[in-house]
C-alpha cells in the first residue's frame, strides 16, 4: 500500500511541477508561445501561439524536426541551432535553448528564442518538455550601409549585385552543388498599374518582395533582386530538382494565399538550373523563356525550361517587357545567339527576322571557329542548300563540307533515325557522307516538324578539335531557331490553307458533313449538301438514312470514337452509288456542352487515280493503293474471313548500320518475293515503310491462320539466308477481321499494336507472332489510366511504402527489409505494381516515383533510430534509369545525408539483367556507393544472363536468389542444383544470400540445409505498411531489452 501512495505522490509533484512551469512562464512576459513535446510520440503541441491568444484547440505537430524544416520557415542559416536544440529534446537533457530566425504568417519575420525544461515521470524517465517561446523582436539583418546592392523601391539586391553575389556562390566548395534560377513576375502587371495606379503598385512589389526575401532566407544559399517593375529573380542551391520545384510551388502559393489590401495577386514563374558552364545570362534567358510559358498557359503556375519552348517564350516576354534585362546583344558566348534570335522572333517582318537570324548563324560560326554554315531545306520532296555563314568567302560547291551518295529518301531516313550525327575525318564513317574540300570535322542537326525531317544544317569545321559545352550550347540554339522558325511558317501557312479550305468547304457540294448524338447515331446538325443528297432531317438514323443499313456501317470512324479516341478516319466503298468515301468523325461539345460526335465525308473516287500505286524498291503496292484496294475488296466480299497482318524485320536499322543500305535494299526485295508469291486471288499486301510489309489474307479460322503465317516468316527467312547469306528474324502481328467491326486501318492498327508486344527487345532469336486480343485490349486501356494518373499519384502522395522483411535462417529475427511501392488511390483502388511498374521502366517516370520511395523510407529509418529502435538493413531498388543518370549518386546521397541517416542502414539492390546494361557505368555506381559505406545486392539473380566475371569484379555484399525457381511450392531436381551452386558460389565469395519468394517450410529446411543466409517470402511475411513493420520492429527491440 506504502508503494502504491509513493507512486501517486510521485505523480502528484509531476503535475504540480508542470503547473509551476506554466505558472511561471504565464507571468513572466507577455509576448510568447506556449508550448509541449512529448518525446516518445514525437509530438509538439503548441497552446498559445506567438503572435496571438491562447488556443488549446491547435493540432498537434507530429515528426516535429523533419515537419518544422519541410515547412521552410526556419532561416537556412540558423537550422544548424534548431537540429542542435532538437537534438538535446530528443536525448533527454534537463534544459533547452535555442534563438532562431523564423519566418511567420504574412511573411512577417521574428529573431524567436525557444526554451524548454524536462519532466520525468514517477520512475524517474523523460516524458515531456514545457517551454516558451519568446519574440525577442530584433532585427533580421543587421547588415551596415547596403544601399548600393539594394534596390531602392523593395529592399532586395539590385541586378549588378544578384550576379556579384550569386556568381559567388557558384565558385568553391559549392560548384559541386546544383544551382537554379527562377524568374518570378507578377501577372498583369500592367492591368494592375491603369486600374490601382503606381502608389498601388508600388506597394504590391514591396510586399512580394518581403514574401520573396522570407522564403529566400529560409533556403540554402539563396538570393532576390528585382530585375524591373514586377519581375523579380531568384537564386537558389538545390540538391534534388525536386527542390527547386517546391520553391517555384511555394513562390505561386504564399502571393496567391496573401491579401494585398483586401486584393489578391498571382505570379508566374520560370525554372531552369546551371548545367555544367552555363552563365547567368544563359540560365537567366532560360528561366525567362519558361516564365513566358507559364504567362501564356494562363498565369499562377510555374513552368521548367525545355529547348522546345525557348524561342516562343523570348517571343512573348519582349511583347510584354519593354526594359532593358540582363540578356543584351553584347553578351558573349550562347547569351550573344540567344539575343540575335530572341531579336529575330521579336521582329513583325518577315524580312527582318531572316535578317536577324542569319546575323545569328553569323555570330554563332564566328564563336565556334567554323568554316561554314549550311541549311539544307526540303523543297518538295528534295534538299536544296544555302549557305549562312561562310568564313573563307569561297564558293558553296568548292567550300569545305559534306557531300551526299545518299538520295534525299535516304537521308531523310538516316536523320530520322539518328537525329544529329558528328564525323570526322578519321573517325567512324557513315555510308553515304563523306567530308570533302578541306573539311575535318561536321556537326549535323535536324529539324523535324510532326515526326518528318523538314531541313537540317551543317556545321562545318577545317581542324581537328572536340566540341566543348559552350559550343554545343550554341549549336542547339541555332537548332532550337530553325524549329521554331519552321513551325511558325507551317503554322501560318496551315492556318492560310485551313481558311481557304474552309471557304472550298462551304460551296463544294461533295463534302457532306451533320452531327450526331453518342451511342445513338441520331442526326442534329446538318450540312445543306448532306441534307439534299440524303433528303437528311434532324433526329434520323443516319445509316439507316444515308445508306439503307439496320447497323452502323462496318469502318464507321465514330466507332473508334466510342473506344476513347479524339479524331478517326476511314475509307468507305459505297457500292451501290459506286464511289469512294473519305469519312472523318471528331469528338467536341455542342453549345450547351454536351459532347457530340462530328461527321464529314468527302468524295474521293476521282482522286483514286492518281494515287501512286507500286513501291519503287519492291514493286509492291504502296500503303495508299493498299488501303484503298483493301477497302472497295472488304465492301464487295463482306462474308469472307480476313485476316490483317504486319510483318517486320527486326533490328533492320541495325542491319543497315552494320552492312549497308545495299544489302538492307537487296533484304526487302528478296523479301517482297516471297511475300508476293504467298498471296492468292483476293489476297492482297504492301511495303508500307522501311521494312513493314501488311498483308491481307483469308483464312477460315485462326489456328489455320497461324500456321500459314508462321510457315511464310520460314520460307521469308530461308530464301533471304539461301540468296544473301544473312539470317533475319521477322517479327508479325496479327488481326482477326471478325473479331469486332473497326474496318481496314483500325485492323491495321490492332495488328501494329499487337507487334509492338513482341517488336521491342534487345536481341531475338526466333521469329514472334502476336495477336490482338481482348487481353492486349484490356492491357492497352489499362495502361491508358496508368499513364493518365501517374503525376497526380506523386502529387499526392499516393505511392505508399511497404516493406517486406527478410529473416535469418539461424536466429528466425527480422535482420532487413526492402522498400517497395503500393499505389493506392483516395478511393481505395489498389494498382499492383506488376502492372504499373513494366510502364514506368518504359516511359522513365520510374526515377520520380522511386525517389518518392527513397524520400519516405529514409524518413522512416531516421524516425525509428530517433525512438529507440533497433533498425535492420533496409534495401531500395535501383533501375537502369537511375544507372544511365549521371547525377543519381550524389542525389540519392545528398537525400540520405540530408535527412541524417547513417549510410550503413542502406542496401541498393541492383538487378541482374543490369549487369548486362552499361556495364561501365554500374561499375562506377557501384563503386561510388560502396566506398561511402552502403551495400550493395544483386537482385532476382539467377533469372537472367549475367557475367560471373562482373560478379567477382563488382563489390557486391549480397546475393538475392530469384524467386522464380520457388513458384508453385515446389522444388524441382534442376531447381535444386541452381540453388545450389549459386549458395556454392556466393560463400566462396564471401557473400551473403537471400532468397525471395519462400512459401513452404519444405523450401526453408532445403536452404537451412544449404546455410543460406536469409529468407524473404510470404512464408514468413507478406509486404506490410510501414506501421505494421514498425510494430515488429518495436515488439523485437522489446524481445532483446527484456532479454
């Protein structure tokens, strides 16, 4: 009983000394926040805030360190104070202290000083602390006479002093860190000035200024100036991109979010980085193009610098901006051509703008050294030349540069392919260029306009030397130029041709167009010729109507709009009135919004005609007279089954790299033979392009069907291997005409999508044959949503970590865990990564969400050190994207070091099929890792072609066995031995091995018995959310104190 009264007298003077703490604090002073940590939970609880009442109601702040620093409202400068003052809370010690520089609500800035003291409970353990937080009311910059830096009207640096400063900031220790730049100005500013006048203005650039400064000064080494009125800059070190994108989200977020006496105001901004030997005039020049895109997109969002949008965005700031800038013609390297373009496109004359930029091919050959310059445009099919810069003065035909064996086809082929190629003199050689007159060295780019090659240009030089970064920034702005300049001119002449099109439609009496309802083919709209050939009225059915049918027609192009599509078109044979169709249906709303469905058909039997009907290289049909004949044979002949079928030659640019376009010509004729001597009466193929070749057959069912295709591709490849000597490989897919009405083109594109299943593999060794199905239709839309939901998903967060554990064969204990990625979304949908995962590894957004994964699963381990708990090896997945980026190791470092976990906490696993893929460069990733102490895993090993050699070479720790020779719950004889031999091979190395994908205890007694290391699998543990870990975790620390 005695105990028991010791106890709650214990208690009793807890609570009395918190209420004298408060007590204390209450009288002592007037201004300051009243405060709680709890220590164990982490949790900050605030009951009277600095700058207000009290209010007990105030939720409390959880992950307080990590949570207070996310929120940027810490000084950079003074975080060092605040991690040290976090520090002492989190071990215990009886009183704490800290003065830092905070930025509050309003923007508004305060020197705080916080003060702490710990309450233990009855047995004498740290609980809690309550403390104060005092407005010391000081000032922020304490700086002496700056008014020659300053800008006289907000207060921040002036231009001459940002790029002092910032230039500064790019020299010593921090060249080795990332830069940005964000070009921040107000939208409308000049609206603002004629409706509030100038004393209003004034004043709202004053107030962004102070928002501007407060963010600035809670980033690491960042700087404001006001370049002109209502646009400012600002700089800013990152160690992630991701970074810099919260910046220019805070920057948009905390103006819009202010009231500017009773107003609000929004901001546009423009991001770009310092990459390798960039100026500030050219990043400034790239931010400003940004902005200029984020003021075109509407206002109130940010925008990152592409190349493709630089000559626009200069475009529409200098309509806009009137001042002078930082970019001026007198700038040297990259800036200097930036100007003469921006210059050119700021021009209203077409004249003048071909005056300008040809002063800027001038001015970029004389700061590259070149010989010459040449354009090559293509004029109707052929490549006429002119010359823009010319050092030596000689004549075009006699100057250094490239000549061409090639024909304009073939070039076209070849930059298409390549994009932008280099020779030399003594380097590799490129069949059909080759360096003449005197040239060393060329530099070809290519302009491209809606996937074809529109013109490309030369850059021509008369001495060995290798491009530098600055030179290389200086060809892609001529080549950002000439893309522009071409778009703007197809856009105009587009633009000139729709209205003249447009007034053709009006009185040509053969394009007959209505509209319909969706799903229910009822007619609203309705084109005079339309309703006098049809004698058409609102509400008919218009293929009842139009062409006397009780279903829709076959190749209607509104079927494909009920599938998802914008735009459709086909070709339809209309027997009964003995013409050609050319139907196009597009998806739009009426004017009360509801969605209708466009339609327009064009007599084109006349054109027929002139369609040019063979391939000159095969004799085949072309793609236009294939269609056309396969649409008037699928009209007359409606009950015979069809089959569409392309077929490809695999890695044929490969085969034309290595033994020239002669031998890749002789392939496709030799092909073409074959193919045309398979065909019978009613059959018919083409050569579409390069070496696709689509086929239309009969056949009676399917499996009929696969056995002539798969027999063809046979004969295909022992005739070209009997006459050339060469083994190829075909690649097919295929389409079954019956499976639903599409018509024609959509079963040509089924079939193209069908082959792109099997087409896009690094080596093949057999032909492949893939059919569209409901599956691959399934898998296309599935992969549809994925793609249309994956940025929102990171934007909120909604790729969770799980962590699957691994265990020790030996102590049963969870010794590590790997980090993988759950998406769910906010209504619950769970999307398995073997479906989402293969997509983003295709189209590379696999870096952003694993570094979301990285992100939380760091936090997590810092979390858990800070509690106590006694954390295993945590494993993260590493992908070839992430191995093909220069700058994943320092990032993936400067996030660990960052957050402050200890390196040892973290295993990379590396898959195997990488150890075949840029080989040198996973050695030096590799490397770098492990000489900073983190380990290193070779995933899934066993299931593909890896080098052994590598695996002696490379410091590996671990070896993960692939869980592929687990499947079904058994273990076969050859699964035995595999698993043997790799447990051999790995304790030989002294090497640690993990096995994934263990279910059975059967499997379990077989690799005790082997003395592998550890075990991962469903027998054990299933992947878990990061709570239900951190309870094993708690529970196993308890399990080791006790013990």
């Amino acid at each position: 009983m005695s105990e028991e009264k010791d106890i709650e007298l214990k208690r009793l003077r807890r609570a009395l000394t918190e209420e004298k703490v408060k007590t204390s604090i209450l009288t002592e002073y007037s201004r300051f926040g009243l405060w709680e940590y709890h220590i164990a939970d982490d949790l900050f609880y605030q009951y009277k805030s600095l700058f207000g009442n009290s209010n007990g109601g105030n939720d409390p702040i959880s992950n307080f360190r990590e949570n207070i620093i996310s929120r940027g409202v810490v000084f950079a400068e003074d975080l060092p104070e605040f991690e040290r003052f976090c520090y002492d809370m989190e071990h215990g010690k009886d009183e704490v202290s800290c003065e830092i520089r905070v930025v509050g609500e309003n923007s508004e800035a305060a020197l705080v000083k916080f003060e702490g003291r710990l309450i233990r409970d009855e047995n004498d353990i740290p609980i809690k602390y309550i403390g104060r937080v005092l407005d010391v009311n000081c000032e922020i910059n304490e700086v002496g006479d700056m008014s020659d830096k300053l800008d006289p009207l907000t207060g921040v640096y002036n231009p001459a002093s940002f790029r002092e400063l910032a230039e500064e900031k790019l020299k010593g220790a921090n060249r080795y860190r990332s830069a940005g730049l964000l070009a921040v100005g107000i939208d409308n500013f000049r609206g603002i000035i004629a409706k509030s006048g100038v004393e209003y203005t004034d004043y709202l650039q004053k107030t962004i200024a102070k928002i501007l400064s407060g963010i600035a000064a809670c980033e690491r080494d960042s700087l404001v100036a006001r370049v002109r009125d209502g646009e400012f800059l600002m700089f800013s070190m990152f160690d992630e991109i991701s970074s810099l994108d919260n910046l220019a989200k805070n920057v948009i977020k905390s103006v819009k979010n202010y009231i500017f006496d009773g107003n609000t105001c929004t901001v546009s901004v423009g991001l770009s980085t310092f990459k390798n030997s960039h100026s500030l005039e050219d990043v400034y020049a790239e931010a400003a193009a940004a902005f200029g895109e984020a003021r075109r997109s509407g206002g109130g969002c940010y925008m990152s610098y592409s190349p493709a949008m630089s000559m626009s965005s200069y475009n529409f700031l200098a309509e806009n901006n009137e001042d002078d800038d930082i970019i001026s013609t007198t700038a040297s390297g990259p800036a200097k051509v930036y100007a003469l373009i921006l210059q050119a496109f700021c021009s209203k004359n077409n004249k003048d703008k071909l005056v300008c930029l040809k002063e800027a091919f001038k001015t970029a050959g004389e700061l590259l050294g070149a010989s010459n310059i040449l354009v090559y445009s293509d004029d109707h099919g052929h490549f006429v030349r002119n010359m823009t810069y010319n050092a030596s003065g000689e004549p075009e035909e006699t100057c250094p540069r490239v000549k061409r064996t090639l024909s304009d086809s073939e070039v076209k082929a070849l930059l298409l392919n390549k994009g932008k190629l280099r020779l030399h003199s003594g380097g590799e050689k490129i069949n059909g260029l080759e360096l003449i007159n005197g040239a060393i060295c060329a530099e070809i780019r290519t302009i491209k306009y809606e996937g074809e090659v529109r013109e490309f240009f030369t850059v021509i030089f008369n001495s060995s030397f290798e491009l530098n970064i600055q030179d290389v920034q200086i060809i892609d702005a001529l080549e950002n130029a000439l893309t522009k300049m071409f778009g703007e001119y197809k856009k105009a002449a587009n633009e000139l041709a729709e209205k003249r099109l447009n007034q053709t439609i009006i009185n040509d009496h053969r394009i007959e167009g209505f509209s319909i309802v969706p799903g229910a083919y009822k007619v609203e709209l309705i084109q005079d010729s339309a309703r006098e050939h049809y004698n058409l009225e609102e509400g008919d059915i218009c293929y009842k109507k139009m062409r006397g049918r009780d279903t829709p027609c076959e190749n209607c192009p509104v079927k494909q709009l009920d599938c998802g599509e914008l735009f459709a078109a086909s070709a339809i044979y209309v027997p009964a009135e003995r013409r050609w169709l050319d139907v196009s249906a597009s998806i739009d709303t009426n004017s009360n919004g509801e969605p209708r469905y466009y339609v327009s058909s064009t007599d084109i039997t006349d054109c027929l005609g002139k369609v040019n009907m063979s391939d000159t290289l095969t004799g085949l049909m072309t793609f236009n007279a294939f269609t056309a004949e396969a649409l008037r044979i699928t009209s007359e002949n409606k009950n015979i089954h069809r089959f569409v079928a392309v077929i490809n030659i695999a890695d044929f640019r490969r085969i034309n790299e290595e033994k020239g376009y002669e031998t890749g010509n002789s392939i496709l004729i030799a092909v073409a033979e074959v193919l045309k001597n398979s065909v019978s009466s009613g059959e018919i193929l083409c050569r579409s392009e390069d070496s696709r070749f689509i086929l239309l057959l009969k056949n009676e069912n399917t499996e009929i069907f696969t056995e002539r295709l798969n027999s063809l591709m046979q004969e295909v490849q022992k005739q070209v291997l009997r006459k050339l000597r060469i083994t190829i490989y075909l690649v097919s897919g295929a389409y079954d005409m019956e499976s639903d009405s599409v018509g024609v083109m959509g079963g040509i594109d089924r079939a193209i999508r069908a082959q792109k299943t099997v087409r896009d593999r690094a080596y093949f060794h057999e032909n492949m044959l893939a059919f569209f199905d409901k599956a691959l239709r399934e898998k296309i839309k599935e992969r549809r949503y994925i793609e249309a939901n994956m940025m929102t998903a990171l934007e909120n967060n909604e790729f969770q970590v799980y962590y699957q554990p691994k265990i020790s064969i030996e102590t049963g204990k969870v010794v590590g865990a790997e980090a993988l990625a759950r998406w769910i979304r906010p209504n619950g949908e769970i999307i398995s990564p073997a479906k989402f995962v293969p997509i983003f590894e295709e189209n590379g957004f696999i870096t952003d969400m694993d570094f979301a994964v990285y992100r939380r699963s760091i936090a997590d381990i810092r979390r858990w050190l800070r509690i106590g708990l006694d954390v295993p090896l945590i494993s993260l997945n590493v992908s070839r994207h992430h191995i093909a980026d220069d700058n994943f190791c320092e990032k993936l470092n400067a996030l660990i070091d960052n957050i402050g976990v200890p390196h040892k906490y973290i295993e990379l696993e590396i898959t195997e099929s990488l150890l075949t893929d840029h080989i040198e460069k996973l050695i030096e990733t590799v490397t770098w890792f492990k000489e900073r102490g983190y380990r290193i895993s070779v995933d899934d090993f066993g299931s593909g072609y890896s080098s052994l050699n590598l695996i002696t070479m490379l410091p590996f720790d671990t070896l993960k066995i692939d869980g592929g020779f687990f499947l079904k719950n058994d273990l076969t004889e050859k699964n035995r031995k595999v698993i043997t031999s790799v447990v051999t091979l790995a304790k030989s190395l002294n090497l640690e091995t993990v096995s994934e994908g263990v279910e059975t205890q059967t499997q379990v007694d077989f690799l005790k018995e082997l003395g592998c290391d550890m075990i991962q699998g469903f027998f054990y543990y299933k992947p878990m959310s990061c709570e239900q870990f951190e309870e094993i975790l708690r529970n196993q620390s308890t399990s080791v104190a006790t013990t």
